[in-house]
C-alpha cells in the first residue's frame, strides 16, 4: 500500500520523513564514532574502515533491490557514470571513516564535511571558469575557519583529538566529494539526454552495487576483510554497533527518498543540513568531548556559515551546495 493509499496528509508526512532522517542519521552519526572510539580488551581499536562499507553498502544493496521490486526499475541507464558515482562516493566516506580512525574528533569531521562546497568551488573556477559572490565566499570561510578552531579548541584529556593524520583523510574525503559532484552532474545530464528520469530506489541500488564491489576490491587489497572479521569475531560487542550503524544508513536512505517524493528537495536539503549541526552537538553533549571558548566560538562561526547555505539555497541563489 503506498503513502497516498494510506490517505496521510501532507504534514503527517513531512513529520514521517523528518522525523525519520532525523532520527536515523543521528543515531546513525553516534554509532560511527562509537565504532571507531570502541577500544577492545587488548587495547587494539577498529580501524578497518573500507572493511566497514562493504557491510553498509550491501544492506543498502539488499533495501535498494526491495524498493526496486516494489517501485520498478529503470532500463537503460548510464551504468559507467553509476560506476564512476559509487567510486568516488565510497572513497570519500571510507577517508572519512579513517579520519575517525586516526584520531580526527567526530565534531570536527562533521563540521569539516559541511564544508565541502570548497573543493566544488574550487574545481568549478579553475576548470569552469565560475563565477561566485562575496557572499558564497564567505559562507565557505566560515565553515572553515569554525572547524579549523574547533579544531585547535576540541580537547579531551589533555591532548588535541585532531591529529596530522586524521587531517590528512577528511582532506581527501572533501576532494572526494567535489568530484563526486561532477560526477553527479554528468550522470544526471546524460540521464536526461536519454530521456530517462531514473527512480529513487535505481539510485539507491546501482550506486551502493558499484560502493559495495569498490570497497571489497580495496578491502581485499588492504587485507581488511580478514582482519576485520578476526576484530569482530574477537569483539562480539562491536557486530551490534556496526550493524545498526549499517542498517540506519539504509533507513535513513529511504526516509531521504519518501522525503523528496512528496515534497519539493528543499525540504530534504534543510533537513539534511541542519541534522549536521544536531549530530556536532549531541557528539559534543553525549560523547565526552570537551570545547574552550575558541572552541564554542568556531562552533557559532561554523554554523552560521552552514545556515547561510542553506537560507541561500531556499531563496533560490545558485551556490555549491552538496548533500549527502
């Protein structure tokens, strides 16, 4: 039975689908750095971070094919460009992950990923030649600047949670993103060329095969399939973690989708955006981390640069906004 079937209004489903991705994603947020905070008996972390997607990417395999038997799938598509949009998606979440992974604070990743118009931006004037506003600018600035003090003021017993390291890989995951963006853009241009309008479920379930099949090469080649069963069969208790950190993704996938289905994409990009700022302050609140004043004042610059983005985006301003 769908949605309309079921006769809900339409502030009964703006409610279903904020509440959903809200819900999914924050738990979803919390359970990443509980998985790469976890520290075994031995004293040993989790660390096998391409190990990780493969397990994301196919429960968001096995949703994508159920949706896809419910709603139908679409012949023809531009399965390269698919390809190519898994590649580049999974390499920025996986750098991410080892961001977490070698010492990067949840807070600060977070904040540095809301800043990932910088690389669209950056590419777009060099290869492009566009152009941007003082404003657009400033926006990406603040996000900056804000997670760079973060940075320096997110402290926790003593030493600084942001290491060289960790730096390293959510500066890669962000370059990651802004070819993922080029790439997106192409492959909804040829899906138009063709005269195709692909659903959301053929999204789901072609960009997570191709994620799937990229991390297992990867993690094969890393040997993080072997070592990351040995770490969960020998720690039990990181299984349920990475498992509902798993299964939040998915669900969290399909509350994006019934989102945009019944409403226009600025409600899921304000919703999207904002679920950012509420993940950096429940990770603050709930997870020991502990701010100096700087560290609150980045926090304030960061945000704000984050809401001008969005107050742009709803007022129509052509800006390089990305959402994941």
């Amino acid at each position: 039975m769908t949605v309309d079937d079921a006769g809900l209004s339409d502030p009964a489903k703006l409610i279903i689908g904020v509440g959903g991705i809200y819900s999914a994603f924050l738990y979803y947020g919390s359970l990443q750095e509980d998985v790469f905070r976890y520290t075994a008996p031995d004293g040993t972390n989790f660390k096998q971070a391409w190990f990780l997607q493969v397990v994301e990417a196919f429960v968001n395999i096995v949703v994508g094919f159920i949706g896809l038997q419910i709603s139908g799938g679409t012949k023809g598509l531009p399965l390269k460009m698919f390809a190519l949009s898994g590649t580049s998606q999974v390499s920025a979440k996986a750098f991410t992950s080892l961001a977490l992974a070698n010492g990067l604070s949840f807070p600060v990743a977070i904040l540095a990923k809301s800043g990932k118009a910088a690389p669209v931006m950056a590419g777009s004037l060099l290869l492009g030649g566009a152009k941007y506003t003082g404003r657009e600018y400033l926006q990406v600035l603040a996000i900056i600047a804000g997670t760079a003090i973060v940075g320096i003021g997110n402290k926790k017993g003593g030493e600084s949670s942001s290491s060289g390291l960790g730096v390293f890989f959510i500066v890669i995951s962000l370059v990651a993103d802004g070819i993922t963006g080029g790439i997106q853009k192409k492959l909804k241009a040829d899906c138009a060329d063709a005269g195709l309008r692909p659903k959301p479920y053929d999204f789901m379930f072609w960009t997570n095969l191709f994620m799937a099949l990229t991390a297992f090469i990867v993690s094969i080649s890393l040997g993080e399939v072997s070592t990351g069963a040995y770490y969960i069969a020998e720690n039990p208790e990181i299984l349920s973690k990475i498992t509902r950190f798993a299964v939040c993704s998915a669900v969290g996938q399909s509350f994006i989708f019934f989102t945009i289905a019944n409403f226009e994409p600025l409600v899921c990009t304000t919703v999207t955006t904002t679920r950012k700022i509420f993940s950096v302050m429940l990770s603050i609140f709930t997870k020991g981390h502990s701010l100096n004043n700087h560290g609150w004042v980045g926090i304030a610059l960061a945000t704000g640069g984050i809401l001008a983005e969005m107050e742009s985006k709803v007022n129509g301003r052509k800006g390089p906004i990305l959402n994941t």
